[in-house]
C-alpha cells in the first residue's frame, strides 16, 4: 500500500460513521424520534410528573440558538470583509451588477413580505405563547434610523448584534481596505496580503464553527418537537405547514420574476434558461449550497444556455458572493410569520426594517449552508422578535434552505443571462 493511500484509509478510519449520515437523514430520524417521545410524553396532555423531563428536552435546541446568536455578528463582518476584498468586479459592469443584484433581492423580500401579508400562514394554527411576548412599537424616523446606523464604538454592534451598525463597519473597512490593496498592487506592492489573510482564516474559522454548531441540528430538532408534541400536540405544526406552503408560493413567485426578467432583459429564451440551468438547481438543491453549485452553474452557463464567460463569470462567481435572494425572501418571510404566530403583528414601518436588515444579513449568509439560520437572529433582533421562536423553524429549516439555495442560483443565472444582453454571442465568441 502506497503512502497515499494509507494516509486516505486512515483518514476513512478515523472519520465517526455518524459524520458520514447526510444531515438531512439525521433530521428526519430525530423528528421520527422526537414525534414517538412527545407522544410518549403525553402529546397535549402531559403527566405533571414529566414537567421537569420535557422542560429539558428543550435544552439543546437553547444551546444551538445561544452558538447561532454569538456567530452571527463575526459571519456577517467577516463575509463582508473577504468578499470586498477578494472579490474581482470591474468598474462599469460592477455598477450595473450591483444595481441588478439590489433589484433582485429587494423584489424577493417584497414577494415574501405581501405572501405572507395576504395568506397570514402564523394564524392557521392554535399556539400557546407567552403572554409576556411584546414587541416594541416604532415610528418612521429617518433621522433616528441614520443616527442609529453610526455606533459609538467600533466593538459595539458586535456585542449588541445590531445588523445596520454591523454593515455600516464592515462596508468602511472593506471599501478602505480595497482601495489600499488597489493602490499597493498599483505601486507592486504586497503589504495588504497578510490582512487579507487574516481575514480569510477568520472568515474560515468562523465557517467551521458554526458546521459544528450545525452539526447539533438534529439534537435540537429532537428536543423542541419533542417538548412541542408533549406540550401543545400537534396543532402548532398545522401552522408550521402553512408557512411551508407559503414559502413555497413565493419562492415560485419569485422564479417567475427571473423569468420574466429573463424574457424582456437578454436574448435567452426562458425554456432554454430553464432546461439548461437544471443540472446547477438540482446542485443547489442537493448540497444547499451555492457554492458547491458554483462551478456547475458557471459551465452550464457557458455550455447550456450559450452565455459569454465574461457574463458567466459575474453572475455565478462574483455575483454569488453577494446575491441570496432566497435567503433574505425566506428571513423576512420566518419574521412575519413568527409575529403573528405570538399575536404580535408587525407595522409598516417595521417591515421596512426587516426588509432592510434582510438584504444585509443576506450578504453574510453566502454560500455557507444553514447560515441563514445564523443571521436570521439579527433579523429577529431588529424589530425586537423573540429568537427563542427560531428553534421552531428548524425543523423545516433543513428542506426549506435546500429550495432557497436553488433560487439563489437561479437568481445567479438571471444576473448573467441579463449582462449578457439581447444579442447572442457570435460563432467568433464562442
């Protein structure tokens, strides 16, 4: 046996067969386990004697919740960190990128929000909560909205996870730290690299953590289903069903749109875009992750659907780095949904704030899968929802992320499809 291999066995060897079970297969044993406990334990009608077991049962997903609030401020200022500074994007099609990648996200927040304006999924079903569970009332005040944006320490917005103050600090030092590694490669100099790396390693580490944490998932899944069963029966995941469905909706909604933008903005014909996109959504949705899609969907783009490589590039490399319309559409959507789960509907004025710290969070949620769990608490954090409600969501988290993911690489695919214009390219480009 070459050294190669013996070093490849020993690697097999010393992996735990438990990290070898996709995680989506350990989520649906733990509901299969946690749904026979909670009916064990009492399914809506508890024994008095079990109070303090099922109180415990809860305990995990606690845990989970507390690791996802801590990573969620160093994910954000760190993706937004590395992504300003290795990130690639020319002047002019930059521009138009940005204001294409804007567009997009901020439609799919909008979808999301009126879906769940006019199905009102929270209402379907019968919820116990906490009486206490109020949400403070806020008025448009622009001024007030711009002096909050500014914190009064640089460390402040990481140790209160307020998402606007968090992404007004990373965008000054990433848009600093860019024009200095800018002008140092202009004068051939290197002195920037070591803090681009320091900056890569903390963005690796943190990403690493958090798939610990993520990795508890399934604990967590067991022990809130568990508790809710043996508490309340299954009525609340009546509701959890319609929140399913309405997400869905508007993850459709929300491919029309690219769609149609597909149709009037680019040469593409939507079928071809459809059919030649297929292999990088059934990526997507495989691995949840648009970055393990990437290369996929940057060949098929080139291949497929006929793109230029300078088009395709921009879309699903540069692009993806940036653009998670699935995920900022299903964070505004969970926030909705959980105010009037608990009866607390939220304003105008505080879905505005929502639509913001969404599009904001949904930088930081790159390209990691489940991270949107991770920012959805500074989205919850914002209009003062009570992140305890999250633990809910993860059991549906794990299907839902998978759908998000492939519209995320859809909405790669139309940001390319519409910089590559009207005109195809020529036998010469190709």
């Amino acid at each position: 046996m070459s050294q190669t291999e013996s070093t490849t066995s020993s690697a097999t060897k010393a992996s735990p067969w438990w990290q070898r079970i996709p995680l989506t297969l350990q989520i649906l044993i733990a509901l299969v386990a946690a749904i026979s406990v909670g009916i064990a334990l009492g399914a809506g009608n508890p024994n008095p004697s079990n109070a303090v077991l099922i109180n415990n049962l809860a305990i995990p997903a606690e845990l989970v919740l507390k690791a996802l609030r801590a990573l969620a401020t160093p994910l954000i200022f760190a993706a937004v960190l590395h992504t300003l500074m290795t990130t690639n994007i020319p002047g002019t099609a930059g521009r138009r990128l940005a204001v294409l990648l804007l567009t997009n996200t901020t439609v799919a927040i909008l979808v999301g929000l009126l879906v769940a304006n006019v199905l009102h999924p929270g209402t379907w079903g019968n919820v116990t909560t906490s009486t206490s569970t109020t949400i403070p009332t806020q008025s448009i005040d622009p001024w007030g909205i711009l002096k909050d944006a500014v914190p009064e320490a640089v460390l402040k917005p990481l140790v209160d996870n307020n998402v606007i103050q968090l992404i007004v600090i990373a965008l000054s030092f990433g848009i600093v730290l860019r024009g200095l590694k800018s002008e140092q490669i202009a004068q051939g100099k290197n002195g920037y690299q070591p803090i681009e790396d320091v900056i890569g390693i903390l963005f690796e580490a943190v990403a690493r953590i958090l798939n610990w944490v993520i990795a508890l998932v399934p604990f967590a899944v067991f022990g809130i289903v568990s508790k809710t069963i043996a508490i309340q029966g299954f009525a609340p995941f009546k509701s959890l069903g319609a929140f399913i469905l309405a997400v869905l909706l508007a993850l459709v909604l929300q491919a029309c749109y690219y769609l149609t933008r597909v149709k009037f903005g680019s040469w593409v014909h939507p079928l071809k875009f459809l059919s030649g996109g297929s292999d990088a959504f059934l990526t997507a949705f495989s691995t949840s992750s648009s970055a393990a899609a990437m290369p996929v969907t940057f060949e098929v783009l080139q291949t497929k659907v006929g793109l230029r490589e300078s088009s395709a590039a921009l879309g699903a490399l540069v692009g993806a780095n940036f653009n998670n319309d699935g995920t900022a559409l299903y964070e505004a959507m969970s926030a909705l949904y959980i105010s009037q789960l608990i009866g607390q509907h939220l304003s105008l004025t505080q879905q505005l704030i929502v639509i913001l710290t969404s599009i904001f969070a949904s930088v930081g949620a790159a390209n990691i899968p489940n991270a949107g769990l991770v920012t959805m608490t500074l989205v919850f954090t914002s209009v003062g929802l009570p992140t305890q409600y999250i633990a809910l969501l993860v059991t549906v988290d794990w299907f839902l992320d998978r759908c998000r993911t492939a519209i995320n690489v859809m909405g790669d695919m139309t940001v390319s499809a519409l910089l590559d214009g009207k005109k195809p390219r020529s036998v010469n480009e190709a």
